[in-house]
C-alpha cells in the first residue's frame, strides 16, 4: 500500500519523500517549494546568497592556505576535498564526516585529515559536525591523525605536528 500525500486535505497517490524535509508528497506539491510548509526550505529560500557566499568562502580560502603551507613541509603530502555533497567521477559520495583537507605523512605513511571549521562552534551540536568528529575519532583510533576545527593556517600546522609527534611516539612504545 502506498501512502498518500502528507499536505492537509490532499492525499493524492503516488507520493514520494521530499529531499528537502521529508514530506511524502504528491507531484503537484512536489514541483513547487512554496506549495508545502517545509521549514529546510524556508531556511534556504531566507537565506541572502551573497551572505551565504561570504560566510563560506573563507573556509575554502583556509583550506587551500592550508594545503600550500602543509605541502611545503618535508614528509607531508595533503590535498583539499570537496565533501559538501560533491559527487565523485564515479557517482559515489565522499565518506560523510571527512575532513576538508586528507593527506599523509612520509615515511611511515600515517593519514592525516583536517577540518576547517568558520561558521560553526567548537563543539556544535549540529548532524554534520558531530559526524565530523565521530569520523576523526575513528581516524585516530586506527593510527591517523585528526586536526578538528582549524580556524587558522597556524593552529592546523601545529595540529599535524603534535599529532605526528602522538602518533609515532605510540608506535615506536609498541
């Protein structure tokens, strides 16, 4: 049995799941965002692009500083990911909670991930950020090293540091 639309009075089959909230909607419904009170898009519709751009640029913009700056220290190997939801070549998603910027360390090879952080808080509450820092736990509980919320080239170049200097004294006492 399918279900029908979940918009007041109206009930008509088939129904599909909204991306934006959810909602099983009809087609009608469907095709206008103004026709359904959905509060994922009214956050979207609200939302000044020019701010949202503002908002967001200085992230990429500390992520590229931090791949030249990281790339030019010896042993150290790192690139900016696009994981906002960027599809690969291949169809398939990035691993949600990656880090803006992966690499590795040479000689011993230890991955290393960083997370640029402008808009959001040390530790935010919100889905995307807790997925962050669950993957980088992850990261680290199998032998990497994970930088989190990086506002500043600085602070993640020290981050890899202390995090290479952790990592290789636990492998060299085992």
């Amino acid at each position: 049995m399918t279900r029908g639309c979940s918009i007041a009075n109206c009930q008509r089959r088939p129904a599909r799941k909204a991306v934006c909230c959810g909602q099983r909607l009809c087609e009608e419904h469907a095709a206008s965002v103004k026709a359904h009170a959905c509060p994922k898009a009214a956050e979207l519709l609200s939302v000044d692009p020019r701010r949202w751009c503002a908002a967001n640029a200085p992230e990429q913009r500390l992520a590229t500083a931090l791949v030249e700056r990281l790339n030019v220290i010896p042993g150290i190997h790192v690139t900016a990911l696009d994981c906002g939801g960027a599809r690969q070549r291949n169809g398939q998603r990035p691993e949600r909670g990656m880090g803006d910027v992966i690499g590795w360390a040479a000689p011993d090879g230890i991955f290393l991930a960083l997370e640029t952080k402008n808009s959001h808080q040390d530790g935010c509450g919100c889905d995307s950020c807790i997925t962050q820092r669950a993957w980088g736990a992850r990261l680290v509980a199998a032998g990497g090293v994970y930088v989190g919320g990086v506002r500043s080239v600085d602070q993640g170049i020290d981050g890899v540091r202390m995090g290479l200097a952790r990592t290789r004294g636990r492998k060299g006492a085992a």
